[in-house]
C-alpha cells in the first residue's frame, strides 16, 4: 500500500532564498531516491514561510529507507538554522477503496 508523509517546515522569514536553494536539492535527491512515487511543494497562502511536503512513496518500507538516509549519511545539515521551529512529519497509507 502507498504511504504518504507530509514534511511541514516553517523557516524564518528572512532566510526563504536559502531555503528555496537547499530544498531544490533536497527534492532532487528525494525524487530520485528508490521508491518515491512523487513530492509536491505547497507554500501556505497566508504564512509564505510555512512549506509542506506532499511525499507519495510506493510502500511504507520505501519511506523508511528514504527516514533511515535522511537520518544518517543523508542529513540535511545546513536545513536547522534557517527553521524558525521543530518540522511536524505526519505519516499515513492511501487507501483508494474510501
């Protein structure tokens, strides 16, 4: 079954342009990793710097692998300081039957 994660990340206003430059490569890496359906960007209407992550992977394995590389030799180290707070990651399986 399917597994969507969506990755919300609010930066600090004054360091967008950084964050749009490291996201670009971060979603690059992402969309090429083994098992990554698709990523989809959603930038809040109200708060421009609040940005979701819409991520479609093929399985919930998929996503743990992709977990388990962002979390060791894959870290995104130079993300932390432009964040103006902790990321909220939601986790949940499609079910196209509903």
């Amino acid at each position: 079954m399917q597994q969507l994660a969506i990755l919300e990340l609010t930066f600090k206003p004054e360091s967008l342009d950084a964050a749009r430059e490291i996201m670009t490569r971060v979603l690059k890496e992402t969309r090429a990793f083994p098992g990554c359906v698709r990523v989809e960007t959603v930038i809040d209407a109200k708060s421009s710097n609040v940005w979701r992550f819409l991520e479609l992977w093929e399985s919930a394995e998929h996503d743990a692998e992709y977990r388990k590389f962002r979390a060791g030799e894959g870290a995104i180290t130079d993300l932390g300081p432009l964040l103006a707070g902790a990321p909220s990651l939601s986790m949940g399986s499609l079910d196209a039957s509903i």
